[in-house]
C-alpha cells in the first residue's frame, strides 16, 4: 500500500477522544483510500428488500469507481453483481434502477439471467463457454430485509449482528412494505463528517425543532410542545418512566436490552439496537406526533408510543415506527461530497393520498436532513483551515468516538 503512506502515519496519530488528523477528512488521498480500500472491506448497508420488491427489480449500489447491482431473481433470492459486462466491460445496467426479466447490455446486447448467469452471446468463436462468462457476484447479506453489500474477495463474518438486527426488526416485516418515497441528498462534506454528525444529539438543541418533538426526554428528544409532561423530570420520576417502559415491552414482548456496538474477535463493534419512547402522545416520528400511514406495519397497532433504531458502521442508520420506516444509506461521491439516501417505507397495501400524506411523512426527517447538511459543510470546510486541530469529544459524543474508532481500526486491518 506504498502509494497510501500519508494515511498509514495519519490513522497513526489517532488519540482516543479525540477527532482525526485534518488529512483524513479532507484531500484526495483520503477519499480515494475510502472507496479504494477501506470501504471495500466493510459491509455496507446498500437499500432494503422493499427496494428491490419483485423479480426483476433492480437498483445500483455505488462505491467509487465500482457499480453493484442489486437484483431480485425469479426465485425471490436477492443477488449483486458487478456493473461490468462480461464481454468488454461496458456497464450492464445504466439507470439507478428498474425492472427486467433479464439483464441486457447496451454495447453488443450480451444477455444475462436475474441471478447473473450469461444467456446469450452471438457469434462468439467455438469452445467460448457461456458458463465461464456470468457476471461476477458481490458478497450480498439480507438482514432480516436489510441489504448489505461487501466488495472485499473475502469479506469478513457478518457476526452476531446479523440475529441481533434481523431478531428485533422481524416484526415490522420489511417484506410487505413498499418505498413510499426516496430522497438522494448531495451533502458538501467528506463521508465521515457525516457519519460523525449522525452519531450524537450535542448538537441536536440548536439545530433539530422538527426531530425533537416526536422524540422523548429518554435518548434525544425535547417532547410534543402541547402535553408538558415530558420535560425534564427528576431522577427518581424518570427511573419510575423507564421502568413503567420495560414492563410495558415485555409484555408486548418487545423488551431487549440495548445492543451497543458490542466488540466481536477483538474488533471495534459494527451495530447498535435501541428501542427508544417517543414523546409523551407521539405514535410516530411525524411532526404533530401522529401516525404518518393509517395503516399499521407491526402486530401492535398505531398506538404504541416507541420506535426502534438501528444504526450500522460505517454507513447507515434506520428508524422503525408503527407505520413507516425510515433507512438512511451513504456513499462519498468526492472527498468533500457525500450522497445520502433516505428512504421512507410503508405498508405496501397504503394508498398515497389516502392512507398517507407524502409531506407528513418525510417532513421531519427532509427538515432535518437539511439541517444535518449544513453542519457537516460548516464542519468540513473548518477542517480544511491550518488552524484546525484535533478536538476533544464530549461526553455525549461517545458514539461519534465509536465510529471514528472503528474507522481507525478498519483502516489499520485493510493496510495490513
Ligand atoms: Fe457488453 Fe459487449 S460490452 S455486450
Ligand atoms: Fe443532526
């Protein structure tokens, strides 16, 4: 990795607690040893099973100079291939997404099946065997409906997130649910900024009015302004409110501890599962608090006054209310341009207009997005000054440390 030696002395000047070197999140160097090796190592979260729904659904994955293309075969089995045709290369699939019965490249119309085998090839010499010429699959993991991705030749084990995630998200059955609605934002920020900005609320007071409300005191959130009772209470209210909670889950049997980044074979953990209260009279992350979809996507009604995350490193975060879900994915386009995908996912039986309002639906997190964009591009361009230096996180900064960490660690192991 000769031509990556700035970054191998940068990630060596890494301090507990603190921020990176200003050269890796900022500059050439760092990206292109983002999406050429680090991220290439990883499992990244790439779309869920709503977003390829029926046979023949696909949609485009990118990293870098690599395109991945997620395909729903005939027989309901999710697949990922190389965007690259087997005969000269040229790109398979051009659009970012689509429905065929196969896959057809527009050079010279070499045709593969959904699950990747080459069907057709004209005039090729004798002894060209069509077998040897499929495309070339990507490690792909369906975690209990969400996709991950890993471009490495010999990924490492997905782990215990796997049952850890697909266990707890099982019950909002992503398999019936359609996307209502999908958003790319282009953020002007370096990928890790955003990331960083995503794992903490320090900066959430100043910044998120939309995001606070439907949220409960416990996590981040400030409470509905209408119903007063979930300011800030003492220690002892608050406990006597959590436990209330607890028993409450189990009995709908929806308890499980908090699932924290757990270390795994002594590497830096990958996902964190919490269900967290919404504010006193929220249902759902909406704005009013009020359900965004009429139609329940769990066994437990509209009702219910929780809703449960997940977030994965190093690329994604996922809210699950009673009706809709919300999935983020992100992909650095530069080194200081970022796309962030959000998707909201319904019942796929809801009707637009009539069971859900597509401005209710996205508004606090469209709101908050817009927020979220705009201090990481404050963040990113005050790192490129000669004045920055590394900063010490804050106590409620621990999860931003935890990614940074894993970051690091990830990047040491691609080095080697
Ligand atoms: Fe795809 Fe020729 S490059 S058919
Ligand atoms: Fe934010």
């Amino acid at each position: 990795m000769q031509q990556f030696d700035t970054i191998a002395l940068m990630l060596k000047k890494n301090r507990a607690g603190y921020t990176l070197p200003r050269e890796l999140y900022v500059g050439e160097e760092a990206y292109r040893f983002d999406t050429e090796v680090m991220l290439r190592s990883v499992w990244l979260f790439a779309g869920t099973v709503a977003h390829a729904k029926a046979p023949g659904d696909w949609f485009v994955f990118e990293l870098g100079n690599n395109q991945v293309i997620i395909v729903r075969g005939r027989d309901n089995q999710i697949r990922a291939f190389y965007n690259s045709c087997r005969h000269r290369g040229a790109r398979v699939c051009e659009a970012a997404s689509g429905n065929s019965p196969r896959l057809i490249c527009p050079y010279h119309a070499w045709t593969y099946g959904l699950d990747g085998k080459l069907l057709a090839a004209r005039n090729m010499p004798d002894g060209f065997d069509k077998a040897d010429h499929g495309l070339v699959p990507v490690a792909l993991e369906n975690v209990g409906g969400l996709l991950f991705v890993c471009l490495a030749d010999n990924p490492p084990p997905f782990g215990r997130a796997k049952q850890d995630i697909a266990e707890q998200i099982a019950i909002y059955n992503l398999d019936k649910l359609k996307v209502a609605v999908q958003d790319d934002l282009i953020e002007p920020a370096n990928w890790k900024l955003v990331m960083e900005n995503n794992r903490e609320c320090y900066h959430c007071d100043q910044n998120h009015p939309e995001l606070l409300k439907s949220l409960s005191t416990y996590g981040f959130g400030k409470g509905l302004p209408e119903d007063g009772a979930d300011d800030v209470v003492d220690d002892a209210a608050f406990d006597a409110m959590l436990a209330a909670q607890r028993q409450h889950w189990m009995d709908l049997g929806i308890f499980h501890e908090l699932v924290e980044f757990p270390e795994e074979n002594g590497q830096t953990g990958f996902h964190r599962v919490a269900r967290l209260p919404l504010a006193n009279g929220a249902v759902s992350q909406t704005l009013d608090g009020k359900s965004a979809s009429r139609m329940a996507i769990w066994p437990h009604g509209l009702d219910e006054q929780s809703s449960l995350s997940v977030w994965t490193q190093p690329n994604s975060w996922h809210h699950f209310c009673n009706d809709h879900v919300v999935t983020f994915s992100l992909t650095p386009l530069g080194p200081d341009k970022t796309l962030l995908r959000t998707s909201w996912l319904v019942h796929e039986d809801a009707v637009e207009g009539v069971d859900y309002d597509p401005a209710h639906l996205t508004a606090v997190w469209r709101a908050t997005n817009a927020q979220d964009s705009y201090l990481s591009a404050v963040n990113h361009r005050g790192i490129t000054s000669d004045g920055y230096r590394q900063g010490p996180y804050s106590v409620e900064e621990k999860l931003v440390d935890a990614f940074k960490t894993f970051y690091v660690d990830a990047s040491a192991r691609a080095l080697g």
